[in-house]
C-alpha cells in the first residue's frame, strides 16, 4: 500500500464531456475550486472538435483564465493536431487516448489502434510530457475480453518512446481479479482511470494500490463517461477517493471538505445531484461523535 497518490483531478474534461456545454466562466469556476482543494494535477480542456464532444469547445480560451498557484495543466489530445493545438495554447502536459479495442478506436478518434499509436509516438516525440492512456484495458463493449498482452504490448510501446502510461476501465468492465491480471505484465508504474458502471471503480482502486499503484484518475462528483460507448458511467469520484485515503492515513494532499464543496458546485452548474456516495452521505467526519 503507497503512502501517498497522485490524483489527477479530470473532471473538467472526462466529468463534463457528455454534459450540456458550460459557460467558460463556470468551467474556470468549477477548476479554481478543484485547484482550492489541494489537486495539483488537474485536467482542465480537450482540444478536441467541438462538433464531437460540444462541451469540450473554446478550449484555448479555458486555458488563457486558469489561475495561477502551483497546478500542473493537462489537455487530452486526440491526434496531433489536437497536440499542436495545446501547444499553441500554452498547455505541455498532454495526455493522449489510444483504445485497446480497434472498434472503439475507431468510434472515438477515426483511427485504428495501430494509426493512434502512431499519432501518440509522434505526439510524444514532440511534446515534453505525455501520458498515454490505454481505453478498454480491461474489456471492450464492442470486442469484448482483451488479452492483458495485448495491453502490456503497447504500454511497453508507449514507454519506450518517453511517456507515461494510464490504463483506463473505459465502460467499467474491471474487477480486482483482472486489474491484477493486467498488473502482472504491465507493472505498477502506470496510473488507472476507473469508472463506475458497476459499481466497481473504488474497490478497484483498492486492489491496485494494494499492488503498489500510486496514480489516479478522478472525477470530481463522480460525473463522465464516454460519449463513445453506450451505458459507459461516471468516473471514479474524486471525494469517494479521498475520503477512502483519508481513512487510510494515505496522503493525498487534497482537503475533503474543500472538495466537497467543489463538488456541490458542480451538481449545481450540471443541475442535478452528482453520483458520489460520499457526496450523498456526507464523510465520516460528519458523523456523530466522530473523532475525524
């Protein structure tokens, strides 16, 4: 068990992508609470077409109004124009999707997994920081099983050209059995972005860092999902995640009750209660004679 994580905070992209598009404002609103709660890695932006995903659109204008403070910025990219695009906005953290499943691969950015892994490599030849995150990891809603192989196939592609990997439960498809099945090929040193579909993404998240997995993903309120995948749920929450650590005595560096409030703020810019439990329940500090 790690004594710390490092949670990249994507709510702001991965939470709000299937959303009705915000304002700018409320965006920039919504990522200076989550920078106020302690997150030092926050995904703010795609550069992605604003056709395909709505809610992504005037990416370089989120960009021009973060706010200062210490964060480190990530924008997902799809190809390399959606990279020289992050560039051109100032953005040099850059995360990159590449599907293990060839028909999501497909749905999602108009590519083979081959063509996107090339796109990724080019990208990362590029860029100073790229982290890759491989979709459908653990399960493709189109293809099915995925072979752990064939994921370790390309996590070792990915680090051989200088980036960081992410595997990603893209339709939440994981169990602890065959997170572990991918980490005896792939390592511990990768993230995991986990989602929630089955109600998974948190005993999940325990497995691997029982297996030494220090890195997430998480979505502030539990919001997201890919628009590219029917049935795909919400991510992982932010506060589900932290509250858990908490207790733990695992760091995180984030202050629950701060994130909470972010949390509040985004089920009111969304318009409806988000899928957090601990949203929902309030922590257990909160409770009645509670020493936390």
């Amino acid at each position: 068990m790690p004594t710390a994580l490092r949670v990249r905070e994507v709510g702001p992209r991965d939470g709000l992508q299937p959303e009705a598009p915000l304002a700018v404002r409320d965006r920039l609103e919504l990522i200076g609470a989550l920078a106020g709660a302690g997150l030092h890695d926050i995904e703010a932006v795609a550069f992605v077409s604003p056709r395909a995903v709505p809610a992504m659109a005037d990416a370089a204008e989120v960009v021009a109004g973060l706010p200062g403070g210490g964060v480190t910025w990530w924008a997902l990219v799809p190809n390399v124009k959606g990279a020289a695009l992050a560039a051109a906005a100032g953005v040099d953290h850059l995360t990159v999707t590449v599907s293990v499943s060839e028909t999501y691969s497909m749905r999602n950015v108009g590519m083979t997994t081959a063509e996107s892994m090339e796109a990724a490599l080019t990208i990362a030849a590029a860029a100073p920081t790229v982290d890759v995150v491989l979709s459908c990891a653990f399960g493709s809603p189109y293809e099915g099983e995925i072979a752990p192989d064939a994921v370790a196939r390309l996590a070792e592609r990915c680090r051989d050209a200088g980036a960081s990997v992410t595997l990603a439960d893209t339709t939440g498809v994981a169990t602890p059995r065959r997170i572990a099945d991918v980490l005896d090929l792939v390592g511990d040193q990768i993230g995991l972005h986990l989602h929630d579909t089955r109600g998974t993404a948190l005993v999940n998240a325990y497995a691997a860092m029982e297996r030494g997995v220090s890195r997430f993903d998480t979505a502030v309120g539990g919001l997201g999902g890919s628009p590219f995948a029917a049935g795909a749920g919400g991510n992982l929450a932010t506060e589900d995640l932290v509250h858990l650590c908490d207790d733990l005595g695992v760091t995180t560096g984030v202050d629950l009750d701060a994130l909470l409030d972010a949390s509040a703020l985004v089920a009111r810019l969304v318009g409806r209660a988000v899928p957090s439990r601990v949203a929902a329940a309030g922590p257990r500090s909160r409770l009645a004679g509670s020493d936390g």
